[in-house]
C-alpha cells in the first residue's frame, strides 16, 4: 500500500464518525420540551429606610417575576431600634401588597447588618440578596465599613448592588 492510499484511508476513517452522525435521522439537539417549568428564583433585600434602600427596591421589583420568592429584611442594631426597623418596612409592604408581590418581612434579627444579611441569605438559601449603597467617600467606608462591599465579599450567594 502507497503513501497516498495509507492517507486516504486515515482521512476517511477519521472523517466517518462525523459524517455518519451527519446523515443520522435523529437530531443531535435537545428537543423542545415548553412541559418544563421554570425554576423560582428567591430573592432577598436589604431595607433600613436609606435611599440606597429604596433604589435596591426598585431594581428588586424590575427582577422579581411570578412565582419568585421575595424576603424584606431590615437589620436593626439592638430590640430597642425594632419599632423603627418596622416602620422602615411598612412602605414597602404597601407597594408589594399594591403590586400583587407575594413576600416575606423579616424583622426579628438584631445586630450587625453586615453578618446577619449574609447568614440569613445563606439559612434561607437566597439565590440573590440586593443592597442598596450609601455613597461613602473611601475614607468613610474605610473607617465605618460599608454593608454592600462585605456582603458582596462574604455572602454565598449573587449579590446585586443598587447605586
């Protein structure tokens, strides 16, 4: 056998295996299947009456679809800032309840923002927690700590920083 048949022969058998699954009358693609359902996405936000809460309620609203989970949370320092943590919240149980959003308000947790947000989004398995931002000056942020730049560190979930 020559060079030239010895290379042929290797091009076909090669080339075989790929033109075999060409002529194939089944398709190699998945098939459509519209029975699937699509899965419920739970989300989580951050909310302590700031406007960077607001804008992080607002970006909630433009992804939470049908079906989704949606968790209000207001992390106060101590029981005795509880009332206010309330407060906070009450407007945006308004809108929800407004907007036909089905959710859940969680005020009951109290210490530092930072660590409870990121305990709570992972106990509860929160696909995505939203947090607003102040606008702190790098010298602030260093000083005082920023609650979206640890939460975007340490949680374990996706995070959505609204500006």
């Amino acid at each position: 056998m020559c060079i030239r048949d010895r290379y042929q022969r290797r091009v076909r058998d090669l080339c075989f295996p790929v033109s075999s699954l060409l002529f194939q009358k089944t398709s190699l693609l998945p098939k459509s299947n519209h029975t699937h359902k699509k899965k419920m996405v739970k989300y989580m936000i951050a909310l302590d009456g700031s406007e960077g809460a607001q804008k992080a309620f607002e970006v909630a609203l433009r992804l939470v679809k049908e079906g989704d989970s949606l968790t209000l949370v207001s992390v106060p320092k101590n029981a005795s800032q509880s009332q206010a943590a309330e407060t906070s919240l009450q407007k945006f149980r308004d809108i929800c309840n407004e907007k036909s959003i089905q959710f859940e308000a969680v005020t009951d947790q109290f210490g530092d923002p930072r660590t409870v947000l990121c305990s709570l989004a992972e106990s509860r398995q929160i696909d995505t927690l939203i947090v607003g931002t102040r606008g702190l000056s790098a010298l602030k942020r260093l000083i005082l700590g920023s609650v979206s730049s640890y939460v975007v560190e340490h949680a374990t979930c996706d995070v959505v920083v609204a500006k």
